[in-house]
C-alpha cells in the first residue's frame, strides 16, 4: 500500500489551484514546520477515561469537563457554554471578513418553512425528508397547514430572490445567514457531529454566467480550507462528491474532508454546492440579458445560475477529536479564547508580603503587555486553589500557553512557560515577554499543524488490489481507490465493507462498524486514470476506473 504525499490541500496548493482556469480566493501562506512531540501522558484533570481506551466516554467528558458543552432536556440539542461558543465567534468574525471582500452581506430569514414551498423542489425535499421537524399546533389549535422548520434555507430564500433581483445588473447577488437549523430524524446524538439543532452560516449566491458560479464554488472552498488548516491546524482532502454523495438538488458538491485519527473515520468538514439552475428554474428566478447572436445583438430571458455553501459548529467537534488528549482540551492558538494564562507559583504563608506584591505586580504588568499587543489572556491569582490545582484546571480548559511567576522569576527576570500541546517548558525574558510569547503561539500552531498532518498522510493509503481494501479500512486508514463512479458500484462497496472491523477498531458499541463509503473525487489525482485502461478497484465490477476516489468510515 502507497502513501500519497500531494492530495491533502496544503497552503502551497489550494483547491483552486487543482481547477484550471481559477484564480486565487485566499494568498497562500506557509505553515512553520515543528518537530513531533511526545504523547500526552496519564490521565489527570478529572477526565477518568483513554481517548484511545474509550473515545466516545472520553469526548463526552472532555466537552462537559472542558466547559464546552451542556446538556438539554430535548435529546440531541446541547447549550453551547462561552467555552465553545467564543472560538466560534473567532471563526465567524474571520469568515465574516473574508466573504464581504467578495461582496457578500449578511441578512436573516425566518426558520419557518411552508410545506407548499418546501416541496416545490422535489429532489431537494427528498433529501431532507426524514429529518424535517413539523409544526402542527398552536396553543391549543391544530394548524390548518403544518409548518416545517428549516432544515436548509433554500426554499425559504429563493423565492423572494425571483422579486429582488430585477436586472442582470444587479448580478451576482451574495447573501449568507448565521442562523441554526434543525434535522431531527437519527440515532445516537452526538455533540458538534450530529445534533439536532446546529449553527452555521449558509450562504447562498445568484450569478449571470456558470462561469461567475464555478468560480465562487471554489473560492468558498479555498476558504473552508483555510479555516480548517491555519486556524483550527487541521489539514483536509479537497474534492468533489459523487452523484450518490451530492447536495440534494445540486448539480455538483464540492467539500473538504478532514480525518479522525482516533477513531480512523473521515468528517466532511464543509461543503460549497454548484446548484445549477435546478432552483432558479423551480422559483422563476430570471432576469433579461444581453446576447449576441452573430451580428444581431438581442435580450434573452435566462434563469441565474445559484450557490449554496455551509460550514457549522461541526468544525468544533473535528478540532477537539483531532487535537484533544487524556488530560483535555488542546485548542490551537489562532481560534483559543484565552491563548495565555498566567498563574502566580512560589508563594507560601513564609512569603514576605513585599515579595507577593511584587509577583502579583509583575503578573498585572505582563497581562497588560500581552493585551496590548491582541494577545488574549487571564490570570489566576485565586488563593484558595494550589498552583498545580490551576494547572490541571487550565489544561483541561486547553489554554495554548501556561506563564508561571514567582519569586524566582522576580529574582532571575525571566518569565517560566509550559506548552499545552506538547508539554515542553523553558522561560522567556521578561522585558520582552509579548514578543517571546507571540513567537511561542505561532510555533505552537504550526506544531499542532505538522503533527495532525503527520497521522493523517500516515493514514491515507493507495489501494490498487481489492483484497486489500476492508484491511486498510479496518486499520483505520482512508483509502484511494481507482473507481468507476457509478452509484451501484458505490453501494456494492459500501455493502462488502460492513462490519468488518474487529472489536478493536470500535470505538463506540453503540455505532458498531459502518461499510466504507465515498468521501470525494480528490482535486488533485495521485495520476491521471483516463484512457489508462485502469479497472475499478472492486471485483466484478467490470468497468473502467474514471478516477481516484476517497473511501472511508465516515462520520
């Protein structure tokens, strides 16, 4: 079996740069290697449970310990404590000021949904059908026509678009929302993964030419991309779904899939849809536009081409699965709330009153120094609890960079750190703790990078003889498949593959082994398949391969 070194999207090659003809929607940068780290050690800071003992017990108790999540009465919705919801407002401001260089703004739709408009799109309501919470009642009234709440918004939004947009100057139109929504019908609720109501943002585009909509399918994926890799420093696969695996209602989807090393599973981490004009058609959304016929210069009535892209508060989940460990958290610095806790350490009941002054001064001065220069810190100065109380607080808490001051530190004018993700400790002079601390966060991030990197190229294989296929699988890798790309085909594979994982690949006795299934048509092909006579990888299909295709356990 082969290791692709070139298909995950790194930041010297973005989703576009896989497409000809596409331009650039993000300038590239170049994350700092680092070098491997060990192993976090033995399980301390209340978390009683192995990530790699009992990943399910284990993730439920790093988000409830960690202060990220709560439970609700309704199954399957959760509160999302400041602990969560404060990276995600990191990630919505950053998207917020991506997407409105590109001249989209923001607006609000109600949640309510007729049945009338939600079945106007019959492929689309199909999709969604099984997960669609009604309303039937009021008070003590029944209604006379039930109300759905939004599973997705482009039933509610699209026709209002056939009234806005008048001109085909006015084209592209971009709007996106911030908004929850709510998919009821599924098994085994999982927080950030699968709930039943979630956050997101979706935005949804009207253009003049398919050329205009390509274009932004990819640019919203190279920010997707972005996202994921320099702020939550998780590397993704960027591709194309298949027929099977597509948007509802789409002509094509487009995503970028992380891995979970944990558990050996993939998770679409965001998708960017080219819906044609499937909807436009559907809701009349038509403007008259110039054409040019030969030598006659006329207007023709056209429908707009549309896009329909999302991320969610999934992109929390993927980031404590992929960076957590036995003693918590592990947030990476770009997207942590508080990238820097300082903790007064040395102080006795012998400590002369003067002295404590002075630590507690020196903590109050390098808090002010880091603010000033945007660094996001707190400190703990709480007396009753001890300092080794506080350092399993905050690491459970994942706080990037621990600052510890004491009387020694007063003495020798250095400041004594410890890293979250890696354990490493060392100081840093005082006078210049702002710089020292900003070089630290930048080396932690690309540290969390490279290592998350590291397992997922470890743990994507070349597969090109189908014996081999269930047993890559069942080591918990992502395969690459030369694949014929007929939905059949899919299903076939996806049959064969179930339930054969032993015991051990389990990590949750309630979610027993799934059949591998497709995750993408990777942008950037190992080698190019067509006129190469390469079969399909799955015996008896008796087809030609078209591409290379991802497979996996999925999320």
């Amino acid at each position: 079996m082969e290791t692709p070194d070139d298909v995950i999207c790194d930041a010297s090659a973005p989703c576009h740069a896989f497409i000809p003809g596409m331009s650039s929607a993000v300038p590239p940068t170049t994350p700092k290697s680092g070098k491997k780290k060990k192993a976090a050690g033995a399980t301390v800071s209340g978390i009683d449970v192995a990530k790699d003992v009992d990943f399910a017990r284990w993730y439920q108790q790093v988000l409830l310990k960690g202060e990220m999540i709560d439970y609700y009465d309704v199954s399957g919705c959760y509160i999302l404590r400041p602990g969560s919801w404060e990276i995600w407002e990191i990630l919505q401001d950053w998207f917020n000021s991506r997407i409105k260089l590109m001249g989209v703004r923001n607006c609000i739709f109600p949640l309510f949904v007729t049945e009338d408009l939600l079945n106007k799109e019959q492929n689309h309501v199909e999709g969604f059908s099984a997960e669609v919470a009604w309303v039937t009642q009021s008070g003590n009234t029944k209604l006379e026509k039930k109300i759905a709440i939004r599973p997705t918004s482009e039933t509610i939004i699209y026709p209002y678009l056939a009234s806005w947009i008048k001109s085909w100057r006015a084209l592209p139109l971009r709007l996106n929302q911030w908004n929850s929504v709510v998919r009821w019908e599924f098994k085994n609720p999982q927080p950030f993964l699968r709930s039943r109501e979630f956050y997101w943002q979706e935005g949804h585009t009207s253009h003049l030419t398919s050329q205009s909509a390509d274009q932004e399918v990819l640019q919203i994926l190279d920010l997707y991309s972005f996202l994921y890799r320099e702020l939550l420093a998780i590397p993704t696969v960027p591709g194309r779904k298949t027929e099977k695996e597509k948007f509802a209602g789409a002509d094509y989807t487009t995503t970028v899939e992380a891995y979970i090393p944990a558990t050996g599973r993939a998770i679409q981490g965001a998708t960017s849809h080219g819906l044609g004009k499937n909807f436009s058609k559907m809701f009349d959304i038509a403007v008259e536009a110039p054409w040019q016929d030969g030598s006659e210069e006329r207007t023709l009535k056209t429908f707009v081409w549309q896009n329909s892209w999302a991320y969610s508060t999934r992109v929390l989940g993927v980031m404590v699965m992929v960076h957590g460990d036995d003693k918590g958290l592990v947030i990476p610095p770009r997207v942590a709330p508080t990238q820097v806790i300082l903790v007064p350490v040395g102080i006795t009941a012998g400590t002369p009153e003067d002295v404590k002054q002075g630590v507690l001064q020196c903590i109050d001065d390098i808090q002010k120094a880091l603010q000033n220069d945007g660094i996001r810190t707190e400190t703990d100065v709480r007396e009753e609890y001890s300092p080794g109380w506080k350092f399993n607080h905050w690491e459970l808490k994942g706080v990037p960079l621990r600052l510890e001051i004491g009387p020694k530190e007063l003495e020798t004018g250095l400041s004594s750190f410890a890293r979250r993700d890696s354990g490493g400790k060392g100081s840093i002079p005082t006078p210049s703790v702002a710089a020292g601390v900003a070089e630290l966060l930048k080396d932690i991030q690309s540290d969390m990078y490279a290592r998350a990197l590291a397992k997922f190229r470890d743990n994507l294989k070349i597969i090109t003889k189908w014996a081999d296929f269930a047993p890559a699988v069942n080591h918990k890798n992502l395969c690459l498949i030369p694949f014929c790309l007929q939905e059949d085909c899919e299903d076939k594979i996806k049959k064969l593959s179930e339930g054969t994982a032993d015991s051990s690949t389990e990590y949750d006795a309630r979610a027993p082994s799934m059949g591998a299934k497709s995750l993408c048509i990777p942008f950037k092909q190992p080698s190019e398949l067509k006129d190469t006579n390469t079969p399909c990888l799955r015996d008896g299909c008796n087809r030609m391969a078209e591409k290379w295709c991802m497979f996996g356990r999925s999320y």
